[in-house]
C-alpha cells in the first residue's frame, strides 16, 4: 500500500474566498496508517447514499472515494445514486437511514446552500458529520471547440446580446444554487439576457452542448474534463479570482470587468450525527486516509482538483460549511429571496 507521505496545505484564495482563515495542514503519516476496527466494526459492507447520477462530478469522486478507502481497509462500499432536487431527496433518503455507522453520503455545497434558505433543511455541519472534504473547484463556461458563432468569451457574449433573450446555456435545476446564483451574477454583470436549460443530471447536461441544443454550458472543469481531453469543449470564462496555470489562456470574470466574489464548488462525505463514536471515528481515519491513496490522488489529478486547496479534515469541513452558509445567506437576502 503506497501514500503520499506529506500534504501542506497552505493559504490559498480558495480558502480566503470561503472565509476559512487557513487552509488545514494534513499530514499522511506512517503512524496512522492503520487503525484497529472498533468492536470489529465494519463486519460488512458500507452503504453510500450519492443524491447526484452517477456520471456528474458526485457520481465520479463517490467512486474514486469508495475505491480508495477499499483499496486501504478491505471494507466494500456500495454506491446508492438518488439525484433528484438538486440533492434534496437524497439527504431526505440518508437521514431516513440507520445512524449505526453503516451508511455514509456524499454531498456537495448544495447541502449548505439548502440549509441558507430554509433552516429547517439539514445542517450538514451539524444535523451530520463531515468525514472528509475531498474537492473544492471553481466553474467555467464552455462552448464546442468547433462553435463558428464565436470563439472566446468577448464574441459570445455579444452574440448572446444580439439573439434578444434566446440564446440558451444548460446548468442545474435548482434555484439558488451555486451554479444559478453564479450564473445571474455573470449575467447581470455583462449586461447579458440567456436562457438557463436545467438539467439535474451531468450526462445530459454535457449532451446537450455536445449535441448543440444549447449554446453554452456552466460546469466545473473535473467534470467535463473528458470532453476537454478530446477536444470537444473549451472553456471561454473562469468564474474564480485568479487564472490557474492550467487554464492560464482563458480569462477570469475579474478580467473581463466582473467585480463579485465567485462561489465554490466542494464535494465531502458525511455520517449520521448520532452513529456510535467508534464508528465515526473510525470512518474519519478511513475517509482522511483514503484521501492519501494513490488511486484518490491521481483521480483529483486527472480532475484538476489538485489546482486549489482541495483537503479539509472534519473541523476544516465544519468551517467550510458554516462560512459558505453565512455567505449564501448574504447573497440570497440581497436577491430578494424570503429566508425561511
């Protein structure tokens, strides 16, 4: 079994974005490679709940999580996809489960976002228990490499201008997510009118721009990164502070004027807040750990997860998401939306 020894985390405009003052420092140390399993627990296989398809960014970092911390504790993980209300059902499903510790869930910012418009959705840093955030990412907009309306975010968006309200990009489904939230403040800002095609699952959001029945997509670079490889799509705006090396040719919404500060996408893994203790800690050490794995690295690798701090531990996630609550909390009362 191989780990990266060492991860130093350190301050990063992700982190500083988000309101987490620092970055955790990690270290995968020789010492806690293994622990023993607590009154033989897990004597059997793991149930993670995965409220996303599986072909989206969830689906992908849920298998690449499950096989890591197989890989390191023998322990089978299967996978329950329940998307659906922009990961709302699936929490419904989780929290209807057995808090013994046998059942897990995936869940991304949409579970924090939820929370900030009505409280009396789950706290994901409270009504649960973080394991382990494994991603956190930035968004672009694409367009098909082989598009001959436009080539770059400047000709698009005065395409966009000339088709009086008609041109369309495909995103998520919910209202006030990260992604529709980000999306009228790209708008707004570039004094731009597009139609938002909602889609809940990943792969027919990225058929519809392969295909061209929408003009554009808004989606985070990990989860389409297929499609860059093969040249398909190209990115023509990042929705982040700073350009990252990788995509140091495409320019960012402060380049092009935009002045709002861009909201996150993170994606952890989380337990029952009454599941025995033994257990939970265990699943820490197993869920930390597996971050460590090879086969996890390389996957956050090949997803451009590596580009920004992607690590928080559970006090790191816990901060995270209460930060991310009170940021959305801001934005949704400056939108006008009613806070329940």
């Amino acid at each position: 079994m191989n780990f990266r020894k060492t991860f130093k985390f350190s301050i990063t405009a992700a982190a500083l974005i988000l309101g987490v003052g620092t970055a955790n420092a990690f270290v995968c140390s020789v010492s806690d490679a293994t622990m023993a399993k607590p009154g033989g627990f897990p004597e059997r296989a793991l149930t993670m709940i995965v409220p996303y398809g599986p072909a989206g960014g969830s689906g992908q970092v849920a298998a690449g999580m499950a096989e890591a911390v197989t890989s390191l504790t023998g322990v089978s993980i299967n996978r329950d996809h329940k998307p659906g209300g922009s990961g709302t059902l699936g929490m419904a499903a989780y929290i209807a489960m057995p808090a013994d510790g046998y059942n897990v869930m995936e869940h991304i910012d949409d579970a924090s976002s939820a929370h900030a418009l009505d409280s009396g959705q789950p706290n994901p840093a409270s009504d649960l228990i973080p394991l382990v955030t494994s991603q956190v990412t930035f968004s672009q907009i694409y367009i098909r490499t082989n598009e001959t309306r436009f080539s770059d975010w400047a000709s698009f968006s005065a395409w966009v201008s000339a088709q009086n309200g008609k041109a369309t990009i495909a995103n998520v489904s919910k209202e006030g997510s990260m992604e529709r939230v980000t999306m009228k403040f790209v708008t707004e800002a570039a004094g731009i009118k597009i139609q938002q095609i909602s889609f809940d699952k990943g792969a027919p959001r990225y058929g519809a721009l392969l295909g061209g029945q929408v003009d554009a997509l808004f989606e985070q670079p990990g989860d389409v990164r297929n499609f860059l490889d093969s040249g398909d799509f190209k990115p023509i705006l990042t929705i982040f502070n700073e350009r990252p090396s990788v995509f140091s040719d495409v320019p960012t919404h402060k380049d092009v004027g935009m002045t709002f500060e861009p909201l996150l996408r993170f994606r952890g893994f989380f337990v029952h807040k009454n599941a025995p203790a033994d257990r939970v800690a265990w699943l820490k050490w197993a869920f930390q750990r597996g971050y460590c794995e090879d086969s996890y690295q390389k996957f956050n690798d090949s997803k451009y997860m590596s580009v920004i701090d992607s690590y928080r531990d559970t006090d790191g996630s816990i901060a995270l998401i209460n930060s991310t609550v009170k940021q959305y909390r801001a934005v949704y009362k400056e939108m006008g939306l009613e806070l329940k």
